[in-house]
RNA sequence: GGACUCCGUUAUAUGAUCGCGGUGCGCGAGAGCGCAAUGAGGAAAGUCCGAGCAUCACAGAGCAGGAUAGCUGAUAACGUCAGCCGAGGGCGACCUUAGGGCAAGUGCAACAGAAAAAAUACCGCAGCGAAAGCUGUAAGGGUGGAAUGGCGAGGUAAGAGCUCACCGGAGUGCGGGAGACCGCACUGCCGUGUAAACCCUAUCCGAUGCAACACCGAUUGGUGCGGAGAGCAACGCGUCUGCUCGGCGCGCUUCGUUGAAAGGUGGCUUGACCCUGCCGGCGACGGCAGGGCUAGAUAGAUGAUCAUACACGACAGAACUCGGCUUAUCGACGGAGUCCGAAU
RNA sequence: UGGGGCGUCGCCAAGCGGUAAGGCAGUGGACUCUGACUCCACCAUUCCGAGGGUUCAAAUCCUUCCGCCCCAA
C-alpha cells in the first residue's frame, strides 16, 4: 500500500474476502433501517469502502440500485468523517431488502446520524 | 360508429452542477492531472436449442446413448424461420397444430361388461320341442373412452356387406403437382385404441468450455505448508479471561518443501455487424453499391442533486461473441384487413 | 459461468399410467380417580409447486415457468 496521498481518490476499495470476514467478526455493528454498517480502525492511509448486496436485496437492478446509493452517499460524507477525526477506518455497508426505495439524502442522513458518532 | 384480426415502431425528454469506466489528445520522471467525444436491452433475463472460437481426443466402420419427425425451401447451423399440404377452430380477416410407422414384433387397456383383440353370446330375436333344452343369429338392449365401419333400401323364419346406393377406410390404375398431397375411375367388403408405452424406420450428433486457452515472469522474486531462531522494547492482530494486568502465538530472519496452482497481460470486441438505396424472390432470405464504428468492466463503470415539460415513466442491468426460442412488461404511435349496423 | 437434484397433509415421507401407503403431530372416543402408555375412529374437498399438452384416464409421460438445495471453480 502507497501511502501517496491523492487529492482525487479520498477512499480505497476493500475487495479480499478476508478483509470482509475480518471486519464481519471484529468490526463495530450499526444497524438502522437502510444499512448495516461494521466499522474497524486501521492504521493509516485512506478510509476503505466495501459494500454487500446479497441476494435477498432483490434482482441485479435493484442490488445496482443499492450500491450506487450508498456509494454516492460514503463519497459525500467521507470529507466529514476526515474532519472529525485523524484516524482512518474500514466501513463494510450492508444493504437491506429497503435499500433501493432510500433516497441517497435519506441514506446520508442515517449515515451522519448513526455512523458518525461512532468514530472517535 | 361498434366489435375484432394481423404486422411494425418506440420504451421519458432537455438543461445545469458534482461524480464513475475505458478510449483519444496534451502535460508530467512517475503516481497522476487537464480537455474532448463516448458508455446497457427489447428482452441485456431464463440457459431451452444451434453455431463461431479454444484445448484435448481421433485410420475407417459399427454398437450404445441422445435429439429430431408432413413437404419444399431459407441459413454457418438449428428443435428456428418462410411458403405450401393434411387435420382442427372461427360467419370472416385469420388462428392452432411433436403431423412417420400399432397391416414387423412385444406390452398395456383398471372398474364395468358375455366378450377388450383371441374368440365368443348376458338379456334378447327366430325355428324346432310338451318342457328341459337344441339350432341359427347379432337387429335391438345393457357395460364402457372404445364392441368387428356408418346410414337407408332390398332380403330373411329371425338376421347378417348376404346384395345394392351413398359416405368413410383399403388396394390398383390414370391424370395433376417440385413434393407433401389432390382429383377421377375400378376392385372389394375390410382386426379397436395407445408409439409425449417399449420399439421400428429415416436423418443428425467426439468431449469439454473464455473460470476455455495463450503468453509474461525463475532464487536479492513468489503461492501454500512445515521446521528452526530472534523479539515481545514499541505497534497491530489472534488466543487464554466477565474486565484489567500478564502469558503464549503471528508479523521479522533463516532452512526445507511446493513449482505457476498465485499475480499480471492477452483472449475482449470489425462482426455470418449496423444504416441507406437498388435488384432477384409470394416469402424466409440473397446479391450489388455507398456510408458508419456503436460498452468492454474485473469486488465489477451509467449515478446523485436541482429545474422544466407531459402520457407521470413498466419489465428490467452487458461479463467471450453471434442466430433463434421461451418468459416478464406501464403505455404510446403507425400500417394492412375482416364482420356487424347506419346513411348515400 | 457451467453442471446436477428436489417440490406429495402442519412435519418426515412411500407411490412413478387405473383415482394417494405409513409414521409423527392434531381432533373425538375407550381405558384410568387423573395424566402418560396402549387401543379404535377421523384427518389430501378430484389443488400431488404453477400453466399448457398427450391419453379413455396423469402425482406419474412431454413441455414452459416458479421456488429451494447441492457441486465445479
């Protein structure tokens, strides 16, 4: 891992499935009614983004739909997580069968609301 | 005006801001940055068929297994499509159709019924007989999905293709057609159904799939496993514990083994392609000319917010690529035609 | 992406052309002072996952969908 920090990419992608079972067993649960997020601190560099969209979320548009969403929502709040705290973490979003009906402003606003309070 | 039939097109649009993917150009040592144009479907889906492509196997032929089943054509090929034939449905436009062979053989036909394919006769009918019964019958009744072709007349003791007409079916001949098949004539009086039962006949089929496969890369490198050592000083993780302290293990070094499995690149989009016009063909489709380049990701790109308009937006997201089939789908529009009613 | 399999009563299931066994559970009754055990009876409404077809007749044969599970990576 580089630690060039880029004005351009402000989060990196999680993609080995270690990661994700790491996170699943150790990571900090919060549960509301669009997501499930686990949260888990890391040492440096950029926040990391890993989300899930199983089977039960429904057909591939509305798992798209799902992952489209909570991306746009992680990519506008992501400079806010930055201020709060110098620290960096590892997010695994988990969408619900609700997901795709969220608007992405609801979706920001639980994150703000339950995911932010968290880091510290 | 009403009720329908068939065919085709389309699948929110426009603008602004912020983002994403690869491509081109420019800048930069590099990471990357800037600009530009561009970026999901009619089904992208189900994976039900058929091909391309790749690797392996392969002298030839056959068996087994599987698929298909009217004819002629279209096609790279098909279980697809077109036209036609037969059958069925509709007043009609038109629609539906797995549609070879039970007269090669075998099997099955429950219950009911006398009898279910081999023969026979329950109630009957007629003759003989005092009666029991014997003989002749299969018209009628009854059972069943199906009962020895149907119906009428003659005939007869009563009956029967016993005889005749018409119809159905079979055989032969003639004519028409590319053929399926159709038409006519004659002969003759005929063993039911089931092959989406086994089977027979004809035709076709090697296997596996892009996660295929090819290349790069070779000891200061790298995947997994095991052994040994150092250090738990710091940091992170695991574990022992309800928590803290603390202990142990992993990371680090080294040896052995594994030997391309890992990683990267290609395959990956110029193709049986798309658009327009002309020609051939009833049509599926084919030919010629001109023009076009139109996603290529790899944890997986199309989004978010705002504004405007209206019909207020259905089903739904490429993953090697094509040709079909099947299924899902809010609607909108166009063309051709049929029937009924009214008026002229 | 490719391949294979299964859907039958509330649960576990047999049946694979002739009208749906059995067990558990449930309901009613008998036995008992009462309960358990045991015994008897009832329980699939022509809806065997759904639609269409073949057949005289389909849970069974053919076909198209739906749902679930497994395997290769």
């Amino acid at each position: 891992m580089t630690a060039v920090p880029d004005q351009r990419k402000r989060y990196a992608v999680i993609k080995s499935n270690r990661d994700f079972t790491y996170l699943f067993k150790k990571g900090e649960c919060v549960v509301c009614g669009g997501f499930v997020c686990y949260i888990k601190p890391r040492r440096a560099g950029k926040n990391r983004l890993g989300i899930v969209t199983g089977k039960k979320v429904g057909n591939a548009v509305k798992r798209n739909r799902a992952r489209r969403i909570i991306r746009e929502a992680f990519r506008l709040i992501d400079p806010v997580f930055k201020e709060k705290t110098n620290r960096r973490f590892d997010f695994v979003f988990v969408a619900r069968a609700k997901t795709p009906t969220f608007k992405m402003q609801q979706i920001y606003n639980l994150m703000s609301r339950n995911v932010l309070p968290k880091l510290q």
